[in-house]
C-alpha cells in the first residue's frame, strides 16, 4: 500500500498517519518527493481496514493498494514515465538519451578525444569508469580519483553530463561529487550497502542487470534506491548469462517492453557488453530504439585497438558517428511514438 500525503502536510501530519498505519501492525516507509510526502506501508496484517481508516484522514492524498513487493517503482504506483532532469538533459522524456564513451578513463588526452568526438556525433552524456570492477586482479583497475577529475575536465570541455560507476558505498561521496548520474555496475546489482547509499546521494542511478538476474530481481534492487529516498532511477538492460556463446552476453531486449509494463522507471540499452563484438553494436541500437528503450549506453573509444578495456566491443569515433547518423530515422519515428504516447495518456486523464 502507498500513501500520498496532502500538498503541504507537516511532519507532525505525516507522523501521526505512520502511528495509525502501525497501529494495524504495517512497517512504515516515508519518502519526501519533490511536492509531497509519500508512504510505503509494508507487512502482513488486514489491509482493508487499515486502507480504510488511513483513507479518512484528512491529511492524506489518496491510498494505493499494490500488489508487487517492488512497490515504488511498479506502474501501480505511478503510471506515468518517470522523467529524470539531470544537468538540462534529459533521461525518460521526449528526447531519447545517448551515453557514449570509453570502457575506462586512461588519460586525459584520451578522454577528451572521446568526449569531443561523442558529443559531435550528437551523444549529451558522456560514460567513462574511473573505478573498474574487473574479473581478474591483474587487469587495469581503473583511474579512481585521478579519473574523475579527468571526467570534470572533459565535462567542462563539452558539455556533456557524466556516467560512471561507484563501486562501494565508500565511493559514494566522491562519485557523487564529480558525476551526474551514479552507475551501478552488473555485479553490484545486489550489494544492497551500495543501493541504500545511492538512496542519499542526491544524484540519478543508473541500475545495471546483474548478469545472471531477473527482471524483478534488478526491480527489487531499484526499490532498495527509492525506498532509501531516490527516486531517479533509470534502469540498464546490459546482456544476460544464457548457454549461448557466440555473443559475450545475450542481450534480452524483450526485457524493455517487459519493464516498460511492470515499472515507470526509464529504460536504457547497453549494446556494447551485451555483445561484446563492435559489429553488432549498431543492429542493436536500432533494436533498442524500436522496441522503445529511453536511450543507448554505447562503449567508444578513440583508438579501440589500444583500450585498457573493453576494446573489442568499443566503436571508433568515425563508427559511432556513422551509427547516430544511421539511427536518425528510427530516433524520428522514438519520437513520433512518444508524442502519440503522451497525447494518448492526457486524453484518457480528462473526465
Ligand atoms: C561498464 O559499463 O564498463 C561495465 C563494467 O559494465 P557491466 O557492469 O554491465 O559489466
Ligand atoms: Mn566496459
């Protein structure tokens, strides 16, 4: 059950509604949104009474019954898209969000090459791991500090808004401190020290699907985010572990639509681990934008064939800016599908 309090209802207001709902036995979880208070009532109890006791108090909005155990962030909960506003972009509107860029920051000369040549090739996010979760030990790490500074440099080069991963809620606050949007990385999908963190860090998430998860396992760990105070999430569908080897990941792209029903959380596309192979990389773009994902998080390096990581699934500039060109048809008819989309839902919302 959700409640959402009254416009301007006080602290005290809100306490009293919590002791009520308590009073049937419920858990009680309160969010401050941007305009109200709203609350997550969870457990085992009579739902009917409570509902309806909460529902005659006079501070309260309205009383949402939800089956779903991921309760904030199903489309019982809110219907609409949510739309995540970060640094005059935009992730879950009308535009459809690029994110573009190398596997890891190496160096600054790196970097800004990437940064640059993205952003004229018409990406307004710029990705890049400054902390590395890699399988071996023996790998590149990353950059970590050093590497987001370098994020910052090639923000202020560009323009673009910055991507990149926290890997431990250690992290949190530097990350926070150079980034705009917080990814979580495949296999920190379930370290839930790391997502109650994300909840305070006044920033986007971008939730990646761990790889051998469930689509309600990777709503469940975005529930973990907003219920610890975020509501900006996007989620990233990145491959999956299946029996087949001829990709690095299989891609479930059947996932988006599968989200886009269960949650109102923005969904993004990552073809570039999902492959593994840079031919495929733009079939699957066009994939994600037809099957109507919010946006791409596409691995491209200046100079692949000398990556730290991830070359082999990374596009050249002069790829990535033929990929974009060729993805303007399908993007016209993301957005046609948007504009139909939205007009349909304000007229199903008049009386
Ligand atoms: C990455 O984005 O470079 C990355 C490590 O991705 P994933 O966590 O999906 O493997
Ligand atoms: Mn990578």
């Amino acid at each position: 059950m959700i409640i959402s309090m009254k416009l301007h209802a006080t602290p005290q207001e809100v306490e009293e509604v919590c002791k009520q709902v308590e009073a049937f036995g419920y858990k009680v979880h309160s969010i401050q949104g941007e305009e109200r208070v709203v609350i997550g009532v969870v457990g085992l109890g009579d739902v009917t009474a409570c509902l309806e006791s909460v529902e005659a108090m006079l501070q309260v909005e309205n009383v949402v019954r939800i089956s779903a155990p991921y309760k904030f962030v199903s489309k019982e909960f809110r219907a609409a898209r949510t739309l995540i506003r970060v640094d005059g972009k935009e992730i879950g509107g009308r535009e459809f969000a690029v994110m573009a860029g190398p596997c890891s920051v190496e160096s600054e000369e790196q970097i800004l090459r990437a940064a640059e040549g993205v952003a004229r090739a018409g990406a307004k996010f710029l990705r890049g791991g400054a902390f590395k979760p890699r399988t071996s030990p023996y790998e590149f790490q990353g950059l970590e500090r050093e590497g987001l500074k370098l994020l910052q440099k090639a923000k202020r080069a560009t323009g673009l808004a910055i991507v990149t991963e926290v890997m431990s809620d250690r992290d949190v606050a530097v990350v926070a401190e150079h980034a705009d949007i917080m990814q979580v990385g495949a296999r920190n999908m379930q370290n839930f020290v790391l997502l109650k963190a994300l909840g305070k860090c006044g920033r986007p998430v971008l939730l990646k699907r761990g790889l051998s998860s469930t689509v309600k396992e990777l709503l469940m760990s975005a529930e973990y985010v907003v219920a610890h105070g975020n509501s900006e999430v996007c989620l990233c569908e990145r491959g999956i572990r299946t029996f087949e080897t001829a990709t690095r990941n299989t891609c479930d792209i059947c996932a988006v639509p599968v989200l886009n029903e269960m949650t109102h959380l923005p969904v993004i596309v990552d073809p570039s681990h999902a492959t593994g192979k840079r031919s495929l990389v733009p079939a699957l773009c066009r994939a994600a934008v037809a099957i109507g994902a919010d946006g791409l998080l596409v691995e491209v390096h200046p100079a692949p064939e000398k990556a730290f990581s991830d070359g082999a699934q990374s596009l050249n500039i002069a790829q990535f800016e033929k990929m974009m060109q060729d993805l303007q048809p399908y993007l016209r008819l993301w957005q046609e599908a948007r504009k139909t989309e939205a007009a349909e839902l304000a007229s199903a919302a008049k009386p």
